[in-house]
C-alpha cells in the first residue's frame, strides 16, 4: 500500500555532512507530516526532526542549528541535511510519515526500513 524509500546514508568523518532523503509512494490519500528518527545500538528510538505539511518544523535540541529537514510535497519527498556531524550522530536513521491511504479511514504511521549513518575516523 505505501512504500518510504530512503538513501543518502553511509560513512562521513566527524565535521563532515551527509544528505538523507525519504521518498513516500503507492495509494497516498494525504500525508499530515514526515520526520526522521534514529536509534543506536541499545538506546531507545528517538526522535530528530519532523516537519509538517504546512512546512511546521521540530528539532530535537542536541541538532538545533546542525540538522535542517525540508519537504518536497508535490514529490511527497522529506530530507534530512546533516552538517557538522559527530560520532554520537552514528545511528540507524527511520524515515516516519503519519498519513492516509485512499483505502483506509484514518491516518496511521508508516515507517522506512531505515538507513545507516557512520560518523568516525
């Protein structure tokens, strides 16, 4: 029914900035909002940003001023730039969207499969 295809993960050195994209398709009645969240090896999943469709953001305070997310509605598209990036930043990055599909009667959250993001030397 849905389908969250992300990319722009991989190996950066501390300082440098990756680019994450997530791209939503299938039977999409409307979309409320998309965001991106991590989880590292034993730590809870937690949240880094979200944005609206009305272009309403959210920043977990440890990235304010870092990270910047951004949408492409007419692409139904949600990215995620990361500058500055540290070691702490290694994770698993999950692109969240909160929406409708034309065959359901309510919104509900879909998730991508996730990307790997590696910050070291």
């Amino acid at each position: 029914q849905v389908q969250l295809v992300e990319s722009g993960g991989g190996l950066v050195q501390p300082g440098g900035s990756l680019r994450l994209s997530c791209a939503a398709s299938g039977n999409i009645f409307s979309i409320y909002h998309m965001g991106w969240y991590r989880q590292a090896p034993g730590k809870q999943r937690d949240m880094v940003a979200t944005i609206t469709t009305g272009g309403n953001t959210n920043y977990a305070d440890s990235e304010k001023g870092r990270f910047t997310i951004s949408r492409d509605n007419a692409k139904n598209t949600v990215y995620l730039q990361m500058n500055s990036l540290k070691p702490e930043d290694t994770a698993v990055y999950y692109c969240k969207t909160l929406l409708r599909l034309t065959t359901e009667s309510s919104f509900h959250d879909y998730w991508g499969q996730g990307t790997q993001v590696t910050v070291s030397s």
